[in-house]
C-alpha cells in the first residue's frame, strides 16, 4: 500500500473515497481509503481512520466513488472540435484531400485554434482528461487555451512540407515551433512534443531535422504511421519501402518515437518498435469511423511496446471519450485474438493512463496515484444504475461506466470539475463561440 510522504501530518486537501485505484501497483482496488494532497502533489494514500490523524484544510467525502488518476489523451487534434460531423463516412484520403484540408486552408487560424481548443478543453475535462498531446497548427493558441482550462497539454510542433496559413515551408514550421516552446518552457502544465504530420506529407530532409531537434532538446516524435494501406502503397511506389522501415532507414526509431494508429503492421515491424523502445498511441473509434482497419494492440503489448489511448481529433471520432476508447479497445483486442484475457480491464486503464504519460516522458509526475506525484485526480460515480451492482470497479471503469458519471477532476491538485460543472471554462460562452464558427464555417 502507498506510505505517507512526508512527517508533518497537515493537508491541503482529504479525499474520502470508496475505492481507490491507483494504476500502480497494476490491478490494485484499495476500497475505504483517504488519499491527502499537499502543495499539489499526493501526500499520503492511507485507510480513512489512519486519515483522521492528519488536519487537512478541505475535506471532500466520496463514498460512492472511485478515484482514479487523470487520463492522458495520447493523440488528439484538440481544435478540430470546430469541425465535428463537418464531413463523415469518408475515407481517410478523400476525407482529408477534399473535405478538411480546404476547410483549413480557409478558417485555421489563432483564434480557430484557440476557440476549438477551449471547446476541447472542456469536453475533455467533464470527461476526465487531465491531458492531452496535440497536433496542429497555431499552437500557441492550443496552448493559450489549455493553460486558461488548467489542463496539462503537449503541444506538437507541427511540420508538413506544403505552405499554409501558418508557415511557407518547413524551416518556417520549425521556427514557429521553437520559439513558443522557449516562450512557454517553465510552465507547469505545458510540454511539447515534435510533431511531423505523416510520412506523406513530410520529407526525408525534413525528418532529418527532426531527428537532429529531437536529439539536441530531447523532445518526442509524436507521428501518423501505418495508418491506412493506401499510406503503405503510396510509401512503396515513391521509397520503394513501409512508412516504418523509411523511419528507421532515417534513425527515428527510438524511445522518442510516438506512431500513431500503427493499424498495418506486420510482426517484423512490431518487433523494431519494442526493440526501439517505441510507443503507440491507439485510437480505435477513429480508426474504425475512417474504415483503417484494427490495430495489433495484443502482439504489441507481447512484444513489449508502450501503447496509450488517444481520441483522435472529434473530425474522425467524433468524441472526445477516453472511457468510449477503454472499452473498445478492449473488445477490439478479445474479439480479433479470440482471447477474452487479450487486454484486461486493468492494462486498458493503464493504457489510457500511466502509458501516455510514459509516451510523453511525464510518468515521474503524472499517470498513477503515487505518493509524491502531481494530484491529478479523477472521482467516478459508480453509485449509478449503470454501474450497480459493483463487485469489481476496475472492471466497472472499462466496461460499464460512461463519462458522464466523472464527478470531480483535479489537476494538480486544483478543482477544475465540480459535481460535473467545469469550473475553470465558461461553457456558455465556449458553447456561443462554436455556433458562430458553425455558421461560418458551413457558409464556406
């Protein structure tokens, strides 16, 4: 069981609980525990009557709820919530050449960026998201959003080889990035990953670069890959070779490297990425709704690669939902292996926790309910008809519960939900906002 952190018995904040489910140790359900928060950070992990030794400035008392650790959105297009259900049941390609990128071309901006963003924001915290690793342009915007919501964001720096409204050209791309993480370097919930678009749409010259950045300021790849079969016939006819194999022709595989989707992998590949140290981020309701196909999550897992669970952008979920992602994740795994054990209910709330933060270098700080890390909290209702009766509420958390039963979120140790109402948003005003890109948007 987690020990008390510290001498002094004194708490910003007392959690009283039902269950507890830390991540770490995996598969633990502490039931009846108090968990103590101090100057941010988890102080203590104790049985409620050890709790009353301590004098705690706030007390919140939770008895039909679970906590469990803040989810980490693995992959998502936050200010893509602008365009949810703009152009569905699309192929990937025709969705993105004929429907998105015109869209972007004409309205991505600051503000787009910024407005999408919020709206993200609080989809994602009523959800339970804590948070997320973004790809897009504007970034400042994405950023300037997260931090006003009080959710932690990695904010890729984009790079794609065609001009847009954001840079000319990749050294433009790369620039911009740069200098809003110099800008945004010591903030506490801001991080960044280097985020080239896709194999198809980003140089050999530009991957370079990338590799060099990532080497010299130590920040992750966050990339599509092998997201499609026609992304793998269109990389044979103009490489000669897999999306994967020109990465690592390329020296981009290593344990910076996040692939996202990693739908079409053979087992030759899957064995490069655990022997790299690869993570993967899985978005499965994404890659179904494009028709991509499933990801190998089983043999990645055998074979030792990081995956965590992303979203995607709302344009191909079109949900936000990292419980929706849990559930069928899991299923997806049984039902193409046959095996009801292929991924249990416990590796999916990892895979949508502690393995993001992993992806993203943050497991030190975030991702469990461990003495000394960041409080980033989540309490779940299971004292719902959707969720009772309860005997086992790890499995509750995977297979039974939706995200409207998220009562509570802390971040840091910071309230941003309450009794289900954000607390750091004004909804009205974000729900406004989005209406009149609506029209805008639809008028061309």
């Amino acid at each position: 069981m987690p020990a008390q952190a510290q001498l002094s018995h004194t708490a910003d904040l007392r959690i009283d609980a039902g269950w507890i489910v830390p991540v770490q140790p995996a598969g633990l359900v502490l039931a009846g525990h108090s968990l103590l928060v101090n100057a941010g950070r988890i102080a203590a992990i104790l049985p409620c009557d050890a709790a009353d030794a301590w004098t705690c400035r706030e007390r919140v008392s939770l008895p039909g709820h679970v906590l469990i650790p803040g989810l980490v959105n693995l992959h998502t297009h936050a200010a893509m919530t602008l365009l949810r259900g703009y152009a569905d049941d699309l192929p990937l390609m025709d969705w993105l050449q004929h429907h998105i990128w015109p869209a972007e071309q004409h309205h991505a901006s600051h503000d787009f960026v910024r407005d999408g963003t919020l709206l993200a924001c609080l989809e994602m915290l009523r959800g339970g998201i804590t948070c997320f690793n973004d790809m897009y342009f504007f970034a400042e915007g994405a950023v300037a959003a997260a931090v006003q919501a009080g959710l932690r964001i990695a904010a890729g720096l984009i790079l794609v080889d065609f001009p847009t409204g954001y840079a000319a050209d990749p050294d433009g791309y790369l620039q911009k990035g740069l200098a809003l993480r110099d800008a945004w370097l010591e903030h506490p919930l801001v991080n960044f990953c280097l985020a080239p678009h896709a194999p198809y749409t980003v140089s050999d010259a530009s991957l370079e670069k990338i590799m060099t950045y990532a080497e010299q300021i130590d920040l992750p790849v966050h990339i599509h890959l092998h997201e499609t079969t026609d992304e793998l016939r269109q990389s044979r006819e103009q490489y000669r070779v897999r999306p994967l194999a020109r990465l690592k022709s390329l020296g981009l595989l290593s344990p910076g490297l996040i692939a996202v989707h990693g739908v079409h992998l053979n087992d030759m590949e899957i064995g490069w990425l655990g022997s790299h140290g690869c993570h993967v981020a899985h978005c499965p309701a994404s890659n179904l709704k494009l028709g991509s196909g499933i990801a190998p999550v089983a043999k990645l897992l055998a074979e030792g690669v990081n995956v965590g669970l992303g979203t995607d952008g709302a344009a191909s979920n079109n949900r936000l939902d990292l419980f929706g992602e849990m559930r069928l994740a899991a299923l997806l795994a049984k039902g193409i292996t046959s095996n009801p054990a292929a991924l249990p209910a416990a590796r999916a709330l990892e895979m949508a926790t502690l393995n993001g933060a992993r992806a993203l270098g943050l497991d030190r700080e975030i991702g469990s309910l461990e003495v000394g890390k960041q409080a980033d909290i989540v309490a779940v209702d299971l004292a719902q008809a959707g969720s009772q009766p309860c005997y086992d509420p790890l499995s509750d958390l995977v297979y039974s519960v939706g995200r409207d039963q998220v009562s509570h979120v802390w971040v840091g140790g910071q309230p941003r939900v309450e009794a289900g109402l954000c607390l750091s948003l004004d909804s009205g005003d974000i729900l406004r906002t989005a209406a009149r890109w609506r029209g805008a948007i639809s008028r061309g």
